[in-house]
C-alpha cells in the first residue's frame, strides 16, 4: 500500500514502557498502514502488543522510537494543544471497560449531547446528531436511561455513539465485545460494519473474537510485538513483509516442516522457497 494514501502509517514503531522493575519492549518495530474507511481487526495473544498499539494510535502513548502518522498528524511530535485537537478531531477511543466511555449520572441522551460540546456545536446540531445515532444504534428507546441500566450489548453500543458524536476520521476500540456473550458480541461487530459503510469512518479494533473476519476487510495479527499476518475473506491468509524486508512465519508451520535456528532460501520460478538447513541438524 502506498503511504500518502493511508489514515494509519507505521514505520518500524517501538514503544517501550517501564515498571517498578524493568523496562518492557511492547513494539518492535511494528509496521502498520490502513487505507481510509477499512475496517480492521488486530488480534494476538496476550502480551503480542495490541493495547500498546491502540493507545499510541489514541496519542495516549507517545511512541518511543519508529513513525507513526495518523489522519496527517505526526503522533511523534504532538504538543499538549496539538494532542487535545487530534483527540478532538481526528480520532476516538472506545475503552475496553464500557464504564469509561460515559458519565453515569446524565441519560443516553445527555451523555451523547456532552461528547459534542468540545467540538463547539450548536444545541440544535447536538440534538439532531443525537437522534440520528440513537436511531442508527437502536438506542433510541433508551434515550432517557441512565447507561448502568442498559444491558451490556447496549452498553458498549453507546460508547460507539459517544466516540461517533463528532464524525472522527478514525475510531478505535479495545475489546468492543469483551464480556459480551455470542449474540450481543456478533451484534456490536455488525452496528460496527454498519457504521464503516454508512458514514465511512475508518474503524481499527482489538478483538479476540474468532468471528471477527466476518465483520471486517481485514483481520491483522501481532506477533511479538510486530505485524506478522493478515488474513482478507476473499484471498485468505499472507504473510506481512515488513518495509526491512523481514516477515514472521506461523509457528506451526515452522514446527511441521522441522526449520529452527537456521534456514535456506532460494530463488524458484515466481517464488522464493524457505526449507530446513540440514546441515545446523548435522553440526548440532
């Protein structure tokens, strides 16, 4: 994908973050680009990277080393003021804790009209922003509900309207369906692809859910803190070759056909061909 036409531009990012007792290399060097309105899923397993990158994105961490541009804006190199206008503008993060994403105090209604007074409109652009959400969402019979009285399903489908009530470029959520059983996970995902296709946003999320392909145009995976896959419906699963030229093979595959430490490569017709280096086995 060319870069000068992506919303998401990683460069060999780094994040690296500190406890009381070590520092943690979460990105290593991580390469990701993401075409405007693409609807995304990045899964991994615990520990591959994905919440630190959904956080760099949301310009909650600043990268520690690597390029990251997000809808033009350079996340390197953001200001106080800068980082307020991209939040404001440009992006918008759906928490993984649902409670996070609203007052509980003020109704569904209240809690959208709020999200839109920092983008300075007019009451009568607020409330009209907030019926078409409410009826986009099926939220609107619970418009005048307090948010802990909805059941989770339409919990999480509020935070999607919250971080929709300014129309960001880009929307990112951190386990939309965590905690969610069958039905109200694969109805969240569906409001989702729904969104994407109606107003265009670009929308990126962290999931374990195995369903999720169903959903999006791409499901990308995160080994180790870098892009290893990527998996489309049409085309099924590639392997994802970074800009140094380094690509990560799934494990399994490396277990069945028996390559370690050392492998040969070669040149065949259209293709290079990977293969055991018998004589490490030799040498051993």
């Amino acid at each position: 994908m060319n870069a000068s036409s992506a919303i998401v531009d990683c460069n060999g990012l780094v994040h690296i973050y500190k406890t009381s007792r070590l520092e943690v290399v979460a990105l290593q060097g991580l390469d990701l680009n993401i075409r405007p309105g693409e609807l995304v899923a990045i899964v991994g397993a615990s520990g591959s990277g994905k919440t630190t990158l959904m956080n760099v994105l949301a310009a909650v961490d600043r990268p520690s080393a690597g390029r990251a541009v997000v809808a033009g804006y350079n996340l390197n190199t953001l200001t106080g003021g800068d980082r307020d206008i991209y939040r404001r503008d440009a992006v918008a993060y759906i928490w993984q804790n649902a409670t996070r994403n609203f007052l509980p105090e003020l109704t569904v209604e209240e809690n959208l009209e709020l999200a839109m007074l920092a983008g300075g409109k007019s009451r009568s652009d607020r409330v009209d922003r907030a019926a078409e959400l409410l009826r986009d969402l099926n939220l609107e019979p619970r418009r005048r509900q307090l948010p802990r009285l909805l059941p989770g399903g339409d919990q999480r489908l509020l935070a999607v309207a919250i971080a929709l009530a300014n129309r960001p470029k880009l929307l990112l959520a951190d386990e939309p369906t965590a905690g969610l059983d069958r039905d109200s996970g694969a109805g969240v995902l569906k409001h989702l692809a729904r969104v994407r296709d109606r107003e265009g946003t670009t929308i990126v999320f962290v999931t374990h859910e195995r369903r999720a392909e169903q959903f999006v145009d791409r499901v990308i995976r995160i080994r180790d803190g870098r892009t290893s896959t990527e998996t489309r419906a049409e085309v099924g699963e590639r392997v994802i070759v970074d800009r140094t030229g380094r690509l990560q093979l799934p494990k399994h595959l490396l277990n069945e056909v028996g390559i370690g430490g050392l492998a040969r490569i070669r040149r065949e017709g259209n293709g290079i061909l990977i293969s055991p280096d018998h004589d490490e086995d030799i040498d051993a």
